[in-house]
C-alpha cells in the first residue's frame, strides 16, 4: 500500500514539473481488494499535486494527521515508521500471480511463494539470512505499539487503518515463518514453532475476515483469504520436501 503511494507521488511530481494539466489514476487491484486497502491510495492523490512537500516523508505524516485524526506527533511518527518498514522486501510475500479462471481472480500459488523462499535460502548466505530476517521482525515488533495506538486513537476511517495494521502484521508474521522455515533447513525442530505459528495465522485469517466481510464479495475474500493464509502450509510444505532432496545438509547425499 505504501509503495503504491509513493508511486502516485513521484508520477505527482514528474507530471507537475511536466506543467501536465492532470492524471489519471488506475488501479489492477481494485476489482479484487477490499476499498479500505485502495482508499489510501487514491486518498493520496489528493495530496499530491502539491510541490511543497517533495518529501514524501512529510506528505505521509499530513496524509496520517488529515485522514485518521491522528495528532501530529501520532502521525509524523507514523509516517517513520511506514517508511521504515516498506523498505523491506519479505520472503514469500511475492510472486508471479496466475489468473484462476473459475474465481476470474489473479492469485499466487504456495508453491510459487515457497520457491521464492526457496530461491534465497540456495542463493544467500545461511547466518546472513537470519540476521536479514531476524533485523526484519524486530523491525516491526518496534512499531507494533505506535500502530496499535494509531488505530485505537484515530477519530475517522477506523476500519481503514486497521487494515493497514492488520497488513502489516500479516508481513511481520511472514517474516516468522520465513525464519523458523530458514532454522528448519539448517537442521533444527521447529515443529512446535510452525505450530505455534499456524494458530496465530488462523487469528490473523479471522481477523481479516471479520474486517472485510462487508466489503467483499465472497468469492474474491475467499480467494484472499486464500492467498494470504491458506497457503501458508503448501509452503511450509514445500520447504519440507526441498529439506529432505539429495544434496540437503540433512540427507545422506548432503553429508
């Protein structure tokens, strides 16, 4: 969400250096998200067509104030944090999506987010791997408390800002997963983690279901709801079988 609004700013700033008379803004993800989760987005366009605020740093903590009430602390802080945090690029949160034909929907497939992961455990470092994703979580355990204030404090658009915790925490939580997976490769039992883990994303599931059930049409909250946790054990899945593979530092072949 916030690498979208960054985006529509410095298209923003590129068309008014341009002396454009206007934009139009479009979204791919409209269709199938809920509005809370596109709202920001457009509500950004609003602001963007001032040159004053260049900085988009600044732009976010007046967007945090103006939209969700928030006092200007709150929402500078906010604003950090946010940053801060869309630096980071989670293991399994990406891949090449796949339109399902039956939901008409685009959706990406465990197996395709688990061979991300896949794809950087092979390609990096083990203990960098884990100080990456170990810097990561604790990255976003710092801003839990500010976020979760954020949403209980603002005085409009509740729903919608919740929807930009609950993102985030889905982020926090992949970064988790992606680390007790690192940890399971590298020959340690992580059983009890992963199930400790797969409750939490079952509470994340309701949360987001609770959240979006009004907004959604079945159909496409189902196959979010898919996409965002359901895959979760094809992945873990995955990994478990790429572990046992010849060549894997725990198979005979790999000793």
């Amino acid at each position: 969400m916030l690498l979208h609004m960054q985006n529509i700013r410095g298209g923003f700033l590129r068309a008014v250096n341009s002396k454009l008379a206007g934009t139009i803004i479009t979204s791919w993800s409209y269709r199938g998200s809920p509005h809370e989760v596109c709202l920001p987005e457009y509500a950004c366009a609003a602001y963007g067509w001032s040159i004053r605020e260049a900085d988009v740093a600044a732009l976010l903590a007046r967007f945090f104030r103006e939209r969700y009430g928030l006092p200007e602390a709150d929402g500078a802080a906010l604003a950090r944090i946010a940053l801060e945090e869309t630096k980071l690029i989670v293991s399994t949160a990406l891949g090449r999506p796949t339109l399902d034909t039956k939901e008409r929907a685009w959706t990406i497939p465990a197996a395709r987010q688990a061979d991300q992961l896949i794809a950087r455990m092979r390609e990096e470092d083990p203990a960098r791997l884990k100080e990456s994703l170990e810097e990561g979580i604790r990255l976003f355990a710092g801003g839990d408390a500010a976020w979760q204030s954020a949403t209980r404090s603002a005085k409009r658009l509740q729903r919608e800002i919740s929807s930009w915790d609950l993102s985030r925490r889905h982020l926090q939580h992949r970064l988790q997963l992606s680390m007790a997976l690192v940890r399971l490769k590298s020959g340690e039992n992580m059983d009890q983690e992963l199930r400790s883990l797969a409750e939490a994303t079952g509470k994340l599931r309701d949360g987001w279901k609770a959240l979006y059930q009004d907004a959604y049409t079945p159909s496409f909250l189902e196959v979010d709801l898919g996409f965002r946790f359901d895959a979760e054990p094809g992945i873990i899945e995955t990994v478990r079988r790429w572990e046992k593979e010849p060549g894997s530092p725990k198979s005979p072949t790999g000793r």
